[in-house]
C-alpha cells in the first residue's frame, strides 16, 4: 500500500477502497472512483509494483473463492448499484484489492461481508517506520503524495516538450497536486495581463478580462433604485373603478380614482 501511496499519488482512503476492476494491468493505470470532490481521475500504476500487486491480488482472489464456499462473499456497493445489479455483491471485480481480515455482518441484509482493510493500520505501519528510522521531520501517510507530486514537477525539467504533463511520457499530472499555469511564449504565464493589449483581428484590443468587466459595470449603473409603492395604492377599490397608469422612475404604478371606504 505504501508503495501505491508514493508510485500513484493516491490518498490513504482512495488506496483503501480500491476495488479489483479499478486496477488495470494491461493499460498501466488505476482508477480513481469518487475521489476528492465526488470527481472520477486516472493515475498511473508504477511499474515496480505491478508484479508484488499482481501476485497479491491472486492471493486475495484465493481468499474471496473461500468465502464463496463459506457461504460469505459478499461486499459493499456504492449507492443503488446493489439495486441495478442485483448479482454484483459477490462478483469478483467489486472485490477490494485491500480486504479486511474479518467478516461483519450487515444488519440490514444479514450478509456476511468484509471491509476493506482500515486506514489505521497502514498509518501505524508509517509511524513505525518513521521512528525506526530516526526522523527528525513528521512523516505520514499523506506526505507520499506530496513527494509524488514534487518529483513530477522536478522532471518536468527533463521532459520540457510535454507542456501538458509532468513527468516520463505516459505519466499524466494530477491538478490538485501543486497546480501551476502552463508558460507561455514570452516567459507570460497566460497571453496577456489586465493592462497588457493582445492582437486580435488586425486591431489592438484591451485585455479579455477587462473586456469582460466594461458591460458589467455598465448595467449596474444603469438601473435606479426601485422605490416602495404608495400605501394609497395598495388599498381595494369599488368594482367599476377605472386605472390610470403612471410611470415613476421606469416601473408603471396605477392611480385609482375611486377607493372603497373601509
């Protein structure tokens, strides 16, 4: 897990609830489902890891084939899936790559399922290993990510004609992780400033994004403040009585000839 930490970029929940279907050999890349944001993204799977995973996932798919015997098997499913797909409970694509070691027994179904393994125990494994090491500095399970991403951004140096990625060709960078503008020709950081004119159509023009401003500012300015209408006119009147209209300051009021005497 540790290495799927630091070689993907995944946090400790995301890597916890991996599912089988999510890892994909062939392609070198692991699925994110319902990550930061309730978004779905695509990583990279390290090639260092791809033959201990491999051979773990096999043990794993051992045990799930002895829970089948066992009468258990069974596992969560996000949302209403388990409504969709009535038989996905037990498939072995919705398996976690990282089961827990023990059943529990969902009160509402009376299955007998496993969770995936618990972050707690990943994180004390990481403290174990920071204080056996004698670090000065805190290190936890997070600070795999970050030194993923750094070392992106460090071969970016490397790889200068990939302006949309970080990293070897195929390794594609994540947004959240230290976000930064693409350059520009110039050494601009985007194609003009507020007070920078760009060239557009044969004629000079100001900024987007004071173009964007002008029209705004316009029609703020150009609505008056809506008075409150006359208590006299908010009183019922006779039936047959005749109105009048009256513009005041853009917005049509009625001027009633006759009111009911109350």
């Amino acid at each position: 897990m540790a290495l799927l930490l630091y070689g993907a970029g995944l946090r400790l929940l995301e890597c916890c609830q991996l599912r089988i279907k999510d890892v994909d050999f062939a392609a070198n890349q692991i699925t994110i489902r319902d990550g930061r944001g309730g978004k779905d993204r695509m990583t990279m799977l390290p090639g260092t890891v791809k033959a201990d995973l491999a051979k773990y996932i096999e043990r794993v798919r051992a045990l799930h084939q002895r829970d089948l015997r066992q009468g258990a098997g069974w596992v969560e499913l996000p949302w209403a899936l388990a409504r969709k797909y009535p038989n996905a409970w037990r498939e072995w694509g919705w398996q976690w790559v990282f089961p827990a070691t023990r059943f529990y027994i969902d009160r509402a179904t009376g299955q007998r399922r496993r969770h995936h393994l618990h972050e707690s125990v990943i994180q004390r494994a990481v403290r174990e290993a920071v204080l056996k090491t004698g670090l000065a500095k805190k290190a936890t399970c997070h600070t795999f990510r970050h030194s993923f991403a750094t070392h992106l951004l460090e071969d970016r140096s490397r790889y200068p004609h990939r302006s949309g990625t970080a990293g070897p060709p195929g390794c594609e960078h994540d947004d959240d992780l230290h976000p930064r503008p693409e350059p520009w020709p110039g050494g601009r950081t985007e194609p003009g400033g507020p007070d920078v004119p760009v060239r557009h159509n044969r004629r000079y023009t100001a900024a987007p994004r004071v173009i964007a401003k002008a029209p705004r500012l316009v029609a703020l300015r150009s609505y008056p403040a809506i008075p409150k209408p006359n208590r006299a006119y908010s009183i019922p009147w006779t039936p047959g009585a005749t109105l009048h209209p009256r513009s005041v300051h853009r917005v049509t009021w009625f001027k009633i000839d006759k009111v009911r005497q109350i």
